[in-house]
C-alpha cells in the first residue's frame, strides 16, 4: 500500500495529516503554490555608511546583488550613516556622511526607498537648534521622506514607518496618537507592514539589550487591532532574530554593514560579522493571503 491509500484508508484528509511531520511539508507545498506573491521588498538596516574601510564600494556591490532580487522598492530600517550622534561630531563630518550615501544609492535610484530615521542619523552637536543640520527634520531630509513617522499603501498592504529615536527607545505621546488612528482607520482584514529602526519584541533583548522599552504599549495596541495582519521589521541591535507574540511577527533583519563594515572582533563568529550574525540583507515577501515570508542574505563584501 503506497502512502496515499494508506491516507485515504486511515480517513484522513492531507489537512489533518498535517499534524505529522512529514506530510505537513506537503501541506506546506501547497499552501504556498495556492498563495499569490503581491510585493518583494528589501530590507536593508544599520548600513552605517562611511568613506573608511572601502564602505562605499562594498555596499554598491552588496546594492547591485540585491538588484537581482527583483525587488519592487527598498524599506529602509535606519542607522543609515555611520553616526552623526556623538558630541565631538562635526558639520564636515555629517555632510560627508550623507554624501557617501547619496553617491552610494545613485546605483538604486530607480527604486523607491522608504527609510526610517535611527538613533545614530540625527546631529545633535549642531550649534544651535536652529542650524539647519540640528537634529531629526534634517534627516528627513537627506532620507526625502514625508515625516519622522509616516504611512502608505501600496498593493492592498499597509506600510507604517515608526520613529524610535524618542526618550529611552519610545514612541512619543504625539506619535502614539497618530499611530493609534491609523490603525483604526485601515479596514478589517488589512496586512500591515510596521518598521522601526528599534525592534519591538525579539529574543534577542535577553543577549542584547536594545528594544523599544514601551514594547508593552505597542503589542497591546496590536492586540487591539488584531483583526488586521501585522507584521514588524527592525533592526539596530545588528543580529538576526525573529518572534511570534498574539500572532504578530517581529524579525530583526541584522546589519549590512555587520560589525560598521569593520572586520570585527573576538566574538564575531566570522569576518564583519557582529556576534554570529552575518552582514545581510533580507528579502520579504508578500502574499495575497496576508502572510510574509522574510529571508535574511548574508553578504560577503
Ligand atoms: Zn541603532
């Protein structure tokens, strides 16, 4: 008797079968032919760009590799430039910073970008508060983005872009209520895309350290909305990680730039890399029942 009489014999349908480890790769197989690809996005954090350790060119290369992806547009989780955050950081400093990445993404300019401000983009150093360098307006800026915090929609998915970079890894009351809104004002049954530079909920907090410490606020407000499909994306702590909490997902996608581009040291398990995660990209895809599949790259530039 071959598997599938035996199956049939035994009165089980391929969905309950499911529940033993072999047939549900079966399962599985069809879930996914039956499932319809809508969006391929990259995800690219913590680049951290800087002229030293031939940055620009590796990242231009690790750029092109992901072309061949064949991406429809670029979220962007933050720590773009290599920090612009320290009190001895200087205007020339900055300026030659975002310079890089302006030269740096000309390879990608024919895609959309959509980025989220991190902790280490925001010059703070400026002389005043009125320089027109001082501070988060100025990378939304260089970023061409509409807000520090903002929403679209694109293919029946809504995309919400967090700011993070408020007291102690916080979204502000201002934004809090925004984010509230938006949420209630998306109809029922809509898969959403959050991304924020620090990650919401991961294992890694308990290695780490690093998350959003008001990760309580924002899971309750997710729990409120669970009659839409959320899915998170972050990065900042450069590791790779992924959890599951009241049917939300949160994956933290790692580092392109890895250990800041640098060869590491003696905990990196391997060259760039920042403890045992590699420098790497991921590649998220999204599918017309509302599931996401999220695929981290390792680079080796
Ligand atoms: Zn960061």
């Amino acid at each position: 008797m071959n598997r599938r009489e035996l199956l049939k014999n035994l009165g089980l349908t391929v969905g309950t079968a499911a529940l033993c480890g072999t047939t549900s790769v079966v399962s599985a197989t069809e879930r996914s032919d039956k499932r319809k690809k809508v969006l391929r996005i990259a995800h690219i954090t913590d680049v951290h760009i800087r002229p030293e350790e031939n940055a620009p060119e590796r990242f231009v290369k690790c750029l092109e590799e992901i072309k061949k992806h064949k991406v429809d547009f670029f979220l962007n989780g933050g720590d773009t430039i290599f920090a612009a955050d320290y009190g001895n950081i200087t205007r020339e400093r900055v300026n030659e910073l975002w310079k890089v990445w302006n030269e740096t993404t000309k390879t990608i300019s024919n895609f959309e970008m959509h980025s989220c401000l991190g902790n280490h983009d925001m010059w703070w150093a400026a002389p005043n508060k009125e320089d027109s360098m001082y501070g988060k307006q100025y990378v939304v800026n260089q970023l061409k983005i509409p807000n520090r915090y903002y929403s679209f929609d694109k293919k029946g998915w809504h995309f919400i872009i967090l700011d993070s970079n408020n007291k102690d890894a916080t979204l502000d009351d201002e934004q809090r209520r925004w984010l509230e809104k938006d949420l209630q004002s998306i109809a029922v049954g809509t898969p959403v895309i959050c991304l924020s530079h620090y990650p919401i909920l991961g294992v890694c907090t308990h290695i780490e350290g690093g998350n959003h410490s008001d990760s309580k606020y924002i899971s309750d407000l997710f729990y409120k909305n669970k009659d839409k499909k959320i899915s998170c994306f972050s990065g900042h702590i450069h590791l790779l990680d992924s959890a599951e909490y009241n049917g939300v997902h949160y994956y933290c996608n790692g580092a392109v730039s890895g250990y800041w581009w640098e060869p590491g040291d003696k905990d990196s398990a391997g060259k760039s890399y920042y403890k045992q995660t590699p420098p790497g990209y991921a590649i998220i895809d999204l599918f017309d029942d509302g599931t996401v599949h999220n695929q981290y790259f390792p680079h080796t530039y």
